[in-house]
C-alpha cells in the first residue's frame, strides 16, 4: 500500500488528516492521549503499543487503532519505526 492509497482509504473512513510519523530507536513515551481518534498502519520498524492493561507488539504491515482520549503508552524498537496516521477529531 502506497502513502496515497493509505491516506485515501483513512479520509474515506472519515480521518480528516493524515501524516506519516518517524520515531527513532529505543524512543519510549509515558502515557498519554489525544484529542483525536487514530487510524494507522506501521510501515517500517516495530513498536508496542500499550492501552486498556493489554500490549500489542507491532511491526510493519500490522495495523492499530485508538479512540480520541485513550490513555496509552508506546516504546519503539532497536530501529525505531514509521507509521502512517489518520486522525480524526473527536
């Protein structure tokens, strides 16, 4: 799937805005949330992404989502990864 047909099928789901996000090696986030619901898919690298007590390990071509407001935690892999990401605004 291309950047395009990606961004095509997030708006198409109703995510407005859709951009590309790099997160370099080993980088690890403290909970948080935003003010948009998520739509995304990882397209290099790996990530786990913690929400609602459970972790989900995440590589290239695995998809995710998050309803606008969730509390969640991310840590990136040894390569850091790249997702693409369609939000739309609660």
């Amino acid at each position: 799937m291309t950047f395009e047909e990606f961004t095509q099928e997030a708006q198409a789901l109703g995510f407005a805005t859709v951009v590309a996000r790099d997160w370099p090696p080993l980088e690890e986030v403290a909970e948080h949330t935003h003010p948009f619901a998520v739509h995304a898919l990882v397209t290099q690298g790996e990530m786990w992404l913690s929400a609602n007590g459970t972790t989900e390990h995440l590589v290239a071509g695995q998809r995710f989502a998050l309803a606008a407001n969730q509390p969640h935690t991310e840590r990136y892999g040894a390569t850091g990864a790249t997702y693409w990401v369609g939000r739309k605004e609660a």
